[in-house]
C-alpha cells in the first residue's frame, strides 16, 4: 500500500523494521508476564526431594536470556532483506 502511494524503499524498510521491534518487544513482555504466572504452578511441579535452589524463578540471567532473544528477533533483518529483493520501488518509474 505504501509503495503505491509512493514510499521508497528505504521508507517502508524502516516502517517494517519498526513494525518489527514493536511486535516483538510486545510478545517478550507478554511472554515474561505469561512465564511469572506460570511459577507457582511450576513450582508445585518440584519434587519436594530437591533442594531449594531448584525452585523455579525469574532471575537476572532469565531476564537477559529474554531480551538478548528478544533483541534477536527485533531485528527484523529478514523482513528487510525480503522488502530490498522484490525490488520495491515506487509505481511512477
């Protein structure tokens, strides 16, 4: 639609790299929200022969596990790689 209306190529890469990064920003934090009401059941789950330390949490190293997948994902480099090869240009020329 936007390159009828004109848009360059780079336009409409950046609009589906920020499309992107949104998109996936969103289900990271959907997914640690789902994954913190998820404990308790995950923690019934535990042996009680297990040690303590083998509760279930969301520590540090979860959260930068999230993000660095997260961030990985947002790139989106596939989605502009894909956008430069159909040879977007806009309908005028």
């Amino acid at each position: 639609m936007r390159s009828a209306l004109g848009a360059g190529r780079d336009r409409l890469v950046r609009q589906l790299l920020t499309e992107s990064l949104l998109l996936t920003s969103a289900g990271g934090v959907l997914g640690l929200l789902m994954a913190s009401a998820a404990l308790p059941l995950l923690a019934r789950l535990v042996p009680v022969a297990l040690p303590v330390a083998a509760v279930p949490s969301i520590d540090g190293r979860t959260l930068l596990i999230a993000g660095a997948l997260t961030a990985l994902t947002a790139s989106g480099s596939a989605s502009g790689r894909a956008c430069g090869r159909a040879g977007v240009r806009p309908w005028t020329t």
